[in-house]
C-alpha cells in the first residue's frame, strides 16, 4: 500500500472493515437458513433422536449462522473492489480507484499528481458515512419457513418411524412368519397320514379318478391334532403327556424320508420338465448374463418340446424371441420366451380341460346351438377367424395365426420398413383386429409371394393402366434393397 | 504551468467557446457540447437533422469563434473529388513558360463544413474521408498535408433520400461521433425568433486558436482512465456484436455487425474530454455511458430484422448499458457475495 495518499488508505481500511461486516451479516443468513434446514431434519428424526433432538435443532442453527458468519468474514476483499464501492459510495466518480492505478506507476505525470491530490482534498472534505449498503440475501427471506417448520416440528409427537408404515404383510417378519407357518403346516400333514397315504398317484390316475367324480386324497392341513399340543398351554402342564406325545411326533418326522419324490413326480410331465428346464436356466440368472447362444438354445429346446406337446405349436410363438435376438436384446428375449412357456401352459390347461370334460365348447349354448365351426371361420358377432375346435376350446386369437392367416389372405399384410442400427429392416406387418394377434415376418420372406400377387394383380387388369409401371417401379426399389 | 492550471484553462477555454456558439444557437446544448468534444478529441462530427435546425449555422458560428481557417462545401451529385482536394492547373509565369501549379481545394482549411455530405457520389465521398482519416491528400502522385487541427464537421438530411448517396457503413465510421439534431423546443424556438427577427445580430469573438486547440488535444489524451473503466467502454463495444458470447439478446437478434475498434477509441477519447470539461483529472464510466450513443450509434449495422422492425440505435445501446456488461458492478452485491 504504499505510495497511496493517507487518506486513501485509511478510506480503503474502513472500506474493508465494513465490507468484512456485510459479509459476516450475509453469510450469518445464509448459515442460518441452512442451519435451520438441517435443524429441521433433526426434529423430524425426533421418535430416534430422542430428548436431544431440540438442542440439536438449537445447536445447527446456531452453528450454521456461525459458520457463515465466520466464512463471508474471512473472504479476501479486493483492493480496487473496496475502491470501486467507495466510488459508488461517496459519488466521486472512480477516483479513489483511479488514483489506486496511478499511484503506483513509475512514471507519473502531472494529471496524475493532480488526481491524487484532488482525490485526497474530496476525501478529507467527506464526512464518514456507511459505504457498503446493507443486501439482504434471499436466504434471509426465506428462514421464515424453515424456522416455522421447525417450529412446528418441536410442538409435535414425534413423527412415526418410517418402518413402520410399510405394510407388515412385506417386511421380513411377516414373511419368515408365514413361511414357519407353511412349514408347521406340512409336517402337520405328513405326521397324521401313513406311508401309503403320503404317497400321491400317478398324474393319470389323478386325473382318471376326478374325471370319475371321486374326491381326491386330502392334502390340506385337514389334522393337526398331533401337532397341536396343549398340554402345555394349560394352568396345570402336564409335562409327561407331552414327552409322551413326543415320541409319536420325533416318528411321524422320521417318516419324512419315505414320502414319495415329489420331484420326480413334477419331472414326469413333459410340461413339467419343460418348465423346470426353463427355471434352472433363468434362476439365478439375468437376463443380461445369459448369453445368445444359450438363449437361442434354450428356445429351440422349448420349441421342440412344444411341438410335441402340439403338432400346432409352430415357430410363430418365437417370433418376439426372435425380433428381440436379431436386435440383440436378450431382456425382450427373455421376455418373449416367458410369453412362449405361458402359452405352452395355456395348451396344457386346455388340454387338461378337454380331458376333464371341461371347458371347450360345453359352456357356449350358443356355440353348440350354431354347431362346429372351424378355425377361420366367421361367428354371429362377425369377428373373424375366432375359431373354435373340437376339444380345444374357443381360441384366444381373434384372427387366426399371422402366418396362416398371411398364406391365405396376403392382402391384408403391409410391408413395414425400419432402420435398425447400419442395417435396414424390412419386416411384414400383419395387422390384427387385437394387439395379440400382430405379427412380424421378415420382408425377405414374403418378398417374392408379394411381387407375384402383383404380376397377377396387373395381368387381371385388377389395377388402372396408369398406375401399373408405378407399382413395378415400387417393387423393383424394394428389390433393389 | 500546472495540471491544475490547464485542467483549468481547457475548462474556461471550452466554456467560452460554447457560450460564443450559444449567442447564435439557441438550445441544441447536447449538439454544441457534442461538437466541441469531437474538435477537441481530434477526430470529425457528422451531424444529422432534418432541414432548418441550424446545423450550418453552428459550424459556421464555431468557425468564426476559433482563429481558425474555415471552408464550406456543398456536396452535390456533380461535385467531383478535385472540387474538394485541389487539383494541378498549368500557369503561365513571368517569363511566358507554362507549367502546372497546384491549387489546394477547400480541404485544405483547418474547419471544413461538407454539407449535405451524401448528396455527393460516393467518388467524392472517398476523397473526403481520405482526407479526415489520413490528414493528407495525395494529388498528382504528391502527398499533401493538410493543416492542423483539423476538423471536418459534415451535415446530412435523414429524410429526402431520393438522389442521395449514403455513405458507407466503413465511411460513417470514420466520424467519431454522430449527432442527431432534434426539433427545437418552444422555449428555445420563440428564442429564435427573437434573435433572428431583429435588427440587432450578435457578434461572435474569436476565443481560441490552432495551438491552443492542439495543446488541449495534448492534454486530453494524458487524462488517466482506470482499468475498469477503459473495460468498461471495450465491452460495451463488444457487447454491440452479435457475435460476442456475452452479448444481450437484442443485439443478437438486430445487429448484422457491432461498433469498430474505432467506437472504443471514440468513447475513451471523448470521456476523457468529458471529464476535463467537468473539472476532474480522470475518466470515469459515467463518462463512457454519457457518450456510447453519439460515439456508436452509426457504428452499429442493424440487420434485416432490425430495419423492418425500425429498431433505434439508440434504444440498442441504451439496453446495452443497462445490461451492465460483466466486469462492471453497479451495486454492492457482485462485491458482496
């Protein structure tokens, strides 16, 4: 500082002081206003916090407001930025700031001098006065609400523990509860009934034996008395009962081991195995972890179980599957194989149906009033295609299969096109009356079948003259892709 | 003599000149000071108003109350450039040999009033601001100087511009500072009418001369400016183009090309003149705000926009002030947080 005129100092020193003041004051605000937020983060955790959490509610506003008082203390104030405020302040036209440049240089010149001069003479004329105006930080305004909050907050009971507001049927508790119940539930079972009641029969006597109207063997908890012991629950335990019935209950345990393999049992429907093919492979496993290869392995298998489960089950029940692979989406993929095992599933619950005499077309008065109809077919509503087969039960796609549909009635497809990453797409899609019944067909596919519909088409005269070189053009752009 | 003492010579010096002007020129005290600032900068004033507000009549006032050589030119559709600059004509001397002899043209004056300068073709133009710009003509393959100082005050009407020639946008930047004469108001029209209605004509005195008006020039550019005030005036400038990052939304949206390197001299310059005239040693950035309209306003090109939507440079510049462009604080926030 040296060089500068004596009164420019000492007004640069009370610049400073009262600009330190200012942003004490402006930090305390803000300090406090985030002190008060976290003080009212304490008072909500108040249920855990206990008696302490008003103190400490106190303490974080105080050390917030003191914090940010101490930090806009200790912030470094520029020297021309205090010369520039004592400007703007005592309106003498930037020269304190002026003379702070000029006072230094080597060289000075006469207008230099006199500045300084006339600086110093305006300076000492000046009465004091404040120079930094007071600015109230938004913070400030706005502590009202978090102060308030906090306020309310220490008033009240405290808030419940977030824990508890879920509901108990999902917290771990409930479920290890539940699942200790399921367990009691099925020794139970197994401790009442002998050895060759355990033993379940064969799926086909099982279902011969509903078929024929016979109750099948009980399997629910019909007789817990074994396991229900009360003899100690009573004023007056009888402890000796209760070792007694002990050894009936350590024997009925011991008889765990002769229950029949369910497994094996589950194993011995194709449906089954299908099913436990597609659990060991997708347990455990993401999507993501699964690789191509092993998926599309996987679907084949699946394909080839479903085609000898149903002659019908074609690869259009994949087509999901194989859209997803070719864009390398294994999650869609998995997905779509998830969709190929439901309708595996639906087969077999309509097959099981039509065994049990259920289902099919027996509850439709009004499809057995109008007879057989078959697959394709047009119904009273006039829904196309919703065909119903003997034993089979009415079908679940409104029109049919896409890929039958598209051999026997082409004109109902469009060719739909799509950039998918650098290589273009072109597939065929099969509107339905319901979003079930779309599908998908590579363009390749059906590219020539198009194209000779449409030689047929122009050779019929079935389209203007006009138009035809129009649709040849069209078709060979196509083929050119 | 002393800083103080000059300082206080200018202010005297220019107080009297603008009170001489003042006996003929009622009102237009922005214009007179506006005028006066440019003398003393160095640099050359375009005025622009429409017919009858005494745009002649100051300069020509200005003219008789310096000791200064004055020379008026009406610019008109056949003036030629050696109309202007002069041209070799051949004499005869005593002995009966011919030569060429060259014979300055009205240029050659120390206060040149070019009026209804685009009304020339732009021939003649060029050979005018030539000469503002290199304080030299160049005839017949010889240079001249042209005196010193000097000043060349040009007029224009904004309104009749059929069969005009506007000068360019690089030939308006050559004048520090443009100045819109406005309509007078009833007050000083009815002063008109007194003073120019009656037998009795004031006299205008000389009050100054050639060296006096050099050795103030001398004196203004040793005026010191702060840092933040010389940033001040750079990115007002810079705040005119349209292509600067931090330029307000206006200017993006009007301006096809900002102010010139020569908009920023012109402001530095002139609030240097400014605070010498109000008695203080330093610029300031109220002078730099008092003087961006005259010093940008025909240096900022508006583009389609601008024009259709009949966008004033003055407003533009205005909003580019209020912008506060950055590095500057206006209150004590920016210094506070």
């Amino acid at each position: 500082m040296t060089g500068y005129p004596a009164a420019i100092e000492r007004l640069l020193r009370r610049v400073r002081v009262e600009l330190r003041l200012r942003r004490a004051e402006r930090g305390a605000w803000r300090g406090a206003f985030w002190g008060a937020l976290a003080a009212v983060a304490a008072l909500a955790m108040k249920g855990a916090i206990g008696a302490l959490a008003v103190p400490l509610a106190l303490a974080l506003l105080g050390i917030g407001a003191l914090a940010g008082a101490l930090l806009g203390a200790c912030r470094r104030v520029d020297t021309l930025d205090a010369a520039r405020l004592a400007d703007r302040a005592l309106r003498l036209d930037d020269r304190v700031a002026t003379s702070l440049e000029y006072a230094g240089a080597s060289e000075r010149s006469s207008l230099v001098g006199a500045l300084l001069a006339d600086t110093t003479a305006r300076l000492e004329a000046l009465p004091p006065r404040r120079m930094v105006a007071r600015v109230v930080p938004r913070e400030a305004r706005a502590l009202a609400l978090p102060v308030l909050a906090a306020v309310v907050l220490a008033a009240a009971p405290p808030l419940p523990d977030p824990q508890t507001l879920i509901p108990e049927w999902f917290s771990a508790e409930a479920k290890a509860r539940r699942d200790q119940n399921l367990n009691l539930a099925m020794l139970q079972n197994r401790g009442t009934l002998g050895p060759e009641a355990l033993r379940r029969d064969p799926p086909a006597n099982r279902d011969a034996a509903e078929g024929a109207g016979r109750r099948p063997p009980a399997t629910a908890a019909e007789n817990p008395a074994l396991f229900q012991d009360k003899a100690l629950i009573k004023p007056s335990a009888d402890f000796s009962s209760f070792v007694k019935r002990s050894d009936e209950r350590l024997r009925v345990l011991g008889e765990t081991d002769k229950l029949p393999d369910l497994r094996s049992d589950f194993a011995s429907s194709k449906y089954r195995a299908l099913l436990r093919k597609h659990e060991e492979l997708a347990a455990g496993l993401r999507a993501r972890q699964l690789s191509p290869k092993k998926l599309a392995e996987l679907l084949s298998e699946m394909e080839r179980l479903g085609r000898k489960i149903d002659e019908e089950f074609g690869s259009d029940a994949f087509d999901g599957y194989y859209d997803a692979m070719e864009r390398g989406q294994t999650d869609e993929a998995l997905e779509a194989m998830e969709n190929a095992l439901s309708r595996l599933r639906e087969q077999e619950g309509r097959g099981r149906d039509a065994r049990r005499l259920r289902g099919g077309r027996e509850p439709d008065q009004a499809a057995r009033d109008d007879g057989e109809r078959l697959e394709g077919a047009f119904d009273e509503s006039g829904m196309e295609g919703e065909g119903v087969a003997p034993g089979l039960g009415r079908s679940t796609d409104a029109k049919g299969r896409p890929r039958a549909r598209l051999r026997s009635t082409p004109y109902t497809s469009g060719v739909q096109g799509a950039q998918r990453g650098r290589v273009p797409l072109y597939e065929t899609q099969v509107p339905g009356s319901t979003s079930r019944a779309d599908g998908q067909l590579p363009s390749v596919g059906v590219f020539g079948q198009y194209r000779r519909l449409m030689e047929d088409a122009i050779a019929r005269e079935q389209v203007p003259r006009d138009y035809h070189e129009q649709i040849r053009d069209y078709f060979k752009s196509l083929n050119e892709r | 003599m002393s800083a103080p003492a000059q300082v206080e010579s200018f202010v005297r010096a220019f107080t009297g000149l603008r009170a001489e002007v003042e006996k003929l020129i009622v009102g237009q005290a922005e214009i007179i000071t506006g005028v006066l600032t440019g003398m003393f900068a160095g640099g050359h004033v375009l005025l622009e108003g429409v017919p009858g507000l005494g745009k002649t009549l100051l300069v020509k006032t200005l003219a008789q109350s310096l000791d200064l050589s004055f020379a008026r030119v009406q610019f008109t559709p056949d003036l030629m450039p050696a109309d202007i600059i002069g041209t070799n004509v051949v004499v005869e001397d005593a002995g009966g040999g011919k030569h060429f002899q060259y014979q300055p043209g009205p240029l050659f004056a120390h206060i040149v009033l070019a009026d209804e300068i685009n009304r020339a073709t732009p021939k003649t133009q060029s050979a005018l601001l030539e000469g503002m710009q290199e304080q030299a003509v160049t005839v017949g393959g010889v240079s001249r100087p042209l005196p010193s100082p000097f000043f060349v005050l040009a007029t224009q009407n904004p309104i009749e511009m059929q069969g005009t020639y506007p000068l360019p946008e690089a030939q308006l930047d050559r004048f520090l500072f443009k100045l819109q004469v406005r309509y007078p108001a009833i007050e000083e029209l009815n002063a008109i009418l007194d003073r120019t209605t009656q037998a009795h004509t004031a006299t205008v005195q000389r009050v100054m001369d050639g060296p006096t008006v050099l050795g103030f020039r001398a004196l203004i550019r040793d005026v010191p400016i702060a840092s933040h005030v010389r940033d001040f005036a750079t990115r007002v400038v810079m705040a005119t183009h349209p292509q600067w990052e931090h330029a307000p939304e206006t200017t993006r949206r009007y301006v096809r090309y900002g102010a010139s390197p020569r908009g920023a001299q012109a402001l530095v310059l002139g609030a240097k003149v400014r605070a010498l005239t109000q008695g203080r040693y330093n610029a300031s950035l109220e002078d730099i705000r008092a003087l961006a309209a005259p010093a940008l306003r025909h240096r900022v090109i508006l583009n389609f926009a601008g024009e259709s939507e009949g966008i004033d440079p003055d407003t533009l510049i205005a909003q580019v002030l209020d912008g506060a462009p950055a590095g500057t604080t206006r209150t004590a926030e920016p210094v506070l947080s």
